[in-house]
C-alpha cells in the first residue's frame, strides 16, 4: 500500500524545501507549535494533521533513510530534501488516503474507535446474555458513555447487535476503497478476542506503519459517513453526536484573546501572564489562521500587508527569511501574521 510514504512524498512537495524534514515529523505528530499550525495552513496539509501520534523521530528517520536509498528523494540543504523524478512518479502511481481528515478529527478519532469497540463488544456479549467478560477498553468515561446509550435506545437488548451491523455491513459495502478486515480483526466479541495492531499488519503482509495510516483512514471513513447520512445510521449515529469540535486555539491561546478583546495591548498581556512577547505573538498568529475576518491592521499596516503578499507571490515562496531580506523595517511576526491570514489563499 506504500501510504506513509506517498504522505511523506506528498508533504515534501507542498514544502518544496521551505522547511525541514522535521516539519513533517511534527505535522504528523499533531505538534500544536505555532510554526506547526501556520505550516499547515500554508502549505495545505491540514488532513495530515495529528494522523501518526506514535510515530517516533526513530522511525520516522528510518523512513527518509529508505526513501533516500530508493533515490525518491534527495538532500537540498541542512535537513531538506526535495523530490527526485522517482519520487513524483512514485507519487502519482500510488494515491493518497482518500478519507484522512487529521485537522477536524484527530482529537476524537482515538474517542470514535474506543467508543465503537466497546460498543461492539458488549452488543456481541448481550446477545448471548453473557456477563462475565473484560471490558476491552479501560476508559471509565467510555464505560459511562455506553450505559448512557444503551438507554436511549429503544429497541430490545438482544437486537441491538444486529441493528449495528447491518449498519456497518452497508458503510463499508459502500465504499470500494475501504478494507473492513483494518478494523474488523482488531474487534473483540462474544468469545472473540481482537488482534492487536502490530498482528493485524502482519496478518494483512503490511508494514505498521502502512497499517496505521490504514487503520486512521478507515476510521475517518466512517466519521465522514456517519455524520454525512446520519438518518441511515441511527445506532452509529449516537458514537458521535455529543462529540463537538473543540475550539481551535490552543488554551492558553484563548486566554490571550479573552484580554485582547478587553483592550489589553500585547506587552500587557505578556506582563500579565508572565510569558514572552513573542508567545503572545504566536497566539495572534493563531487567530489569524482560525478566526474568519480577524483584523490585522493594527500590527501591519495595508500597504506593507500588500507588499508582503506580492513578494511572496513573485518569489513564489513563503519562507520568512527570504521575504525579509527583500523588505526594510519590517518584524518577522508581521510577515507571519500576513502568510497566516492570506498565506492559503
């Protein structure tokens, strides 16, 4: 399947050597870093988002090293590496995950999964009026939510599990695309107990890693079809009904905007939160990346708004150092407010 690194390739080529390899490391760690959260704007790699949290920097760096070695890739400077012909004729042969959405569902994909095993797993149970079993996931909030569930639906205990599966059979029967065997060998039943990640790829003869992104992919998949034909999917309907999108700032983010709305000028807030000017700096980055309409007037003004944008857009680059050599009196905060409000578009 070769997923992980049709991303890695993918990514390398939206960066086009702006930004080190580690960039991609972070982005698909989910590092909520403000140089993170602005490069994935940039550069239009939001589905990425907080894909791969396991994945450590060893791994990762023995994937570029295979990469290297196969010639899809090569070094362009410190840590940068751009694509070889190889590497863009790997990346067209072989697609990417059709329903990764990493951005809007990386902080509940983890929630969605464990919510649907133990919900399959104490519907297999009910069926056969079975009591005495290990719940497979320890998550206390999990084991409230489904009790909360099963109350609210109105149908005999012992169809439940039926009701379910059909619901799932017709999801997956619905896409071409979706191996159901990436989740179904992980679920846990009535004298059923699943396979864990690492057997399921060997299972399947795929590499982990290829698992994972499979794995993720397949359980968007879903998020997506739920929430889409929520009529047709009543039972699996209520895995994500009270699940909301959570703000996208970051707390501590919020915590600025609450004082800047109350007039409170940024050196301020920095004394009264005792952080740094350029954190506070960062958070405004953050609300011109997620905030519709927010102004940034008051920290750059239009004409050198204009004049960022049209270096950058002449260049065709968006690395802040390069943009700087070729203004006079301006901060690199202020080139990165203007990329993070009008960088994407």
């Amino acid at each position: 399947m070769l997923q992980i690194e049709s991303i890695i390739l993918f990514c390398l080529k939206q960066l086009n050597s702006e930004r080190t390899i580690y960039s991609i490391y972070h982005l698909l760690n989910g590092k909520k870093s403000s140089q993170t959260i602005q490069d994935v704007h940039l550069f239009s790699l939001k589905r990425f988002f907080g894909i791969y949290e396991p994945l450590t920097r060893e791994s990762f760096d023995e994937i570029i090293q295979a990469m290297l070695e196969k010639e899809w890739i090569y070094r362009c400077g410190v840590q940068r590496y751009h694509l070889m012909p190889s590497g863009n004729l790997f990346l067209e042969k072989y697609s990417l995950p059709a329903y990764i959405n990493g951005w809007d569902f990386h902080q509940f994909t983890t929630l969605f999964w464990e919510r649907l095993s133990i919900f399959i797993q104490v519907t297999s149970n009910l069926v056969f009026e079975e009591t005495k079993y290990t719940p497979i996931q320890r998550n206390k909030d999990v084991h409230l939510w489904l009790k909360s569930v099963l109350k609210k639906i109105f149908l005999p205990k012992k169809e439940i599990s039926e009701h379910l599966y059909s619901e799932l059979i017709k999801c997956f029967d619905e896409s071409k695309e979706i191996d159901p065997s990436l989740l179904v060998f992980r679920l846990t039943g009535f004298q059923q107990i699943g396979l864990t990640p690492n057997q399921v790829a060997k299972k399947l003869n795929m590499n982990r890693h290829d698992y994972h992104i499979g794995f993720i992919n397949a359980l968007h998949y879903l998020i997506q079809k739920i929430e889409r034909e929520s009529n047709h999917y009543k039972i699996l309907f209520f895995l994500i009904e009270d699940i909301k999108q959570s703000d996208e700032l970051t707390l501590s983010a919020r915590k600025t905007r609450n004082l800047l709305n109350k007039g409170y000028s940024l050196e301020m807030i920095a004394r009264f939160r005792h952080l740094k000017l350029s954190t506070i700096e960062d958070h405004l980055v953050e609300f011109a990346l997620n905030i519709d309409g927010f102004p940034i007037d008051t920290y750059v003004d239009k004409e050198l708004q204009m004049r960022i944008l049209g270096i950058s857009r002449l260049s065709s680059t968006r690395e802040l150092k390069l943009i700087k050599e070729k203004l006079t009196k301006v901060t690199y905060f202020q080139i990165r407010l203007v990329m993070a409000k009008y960088g994407e578009r």
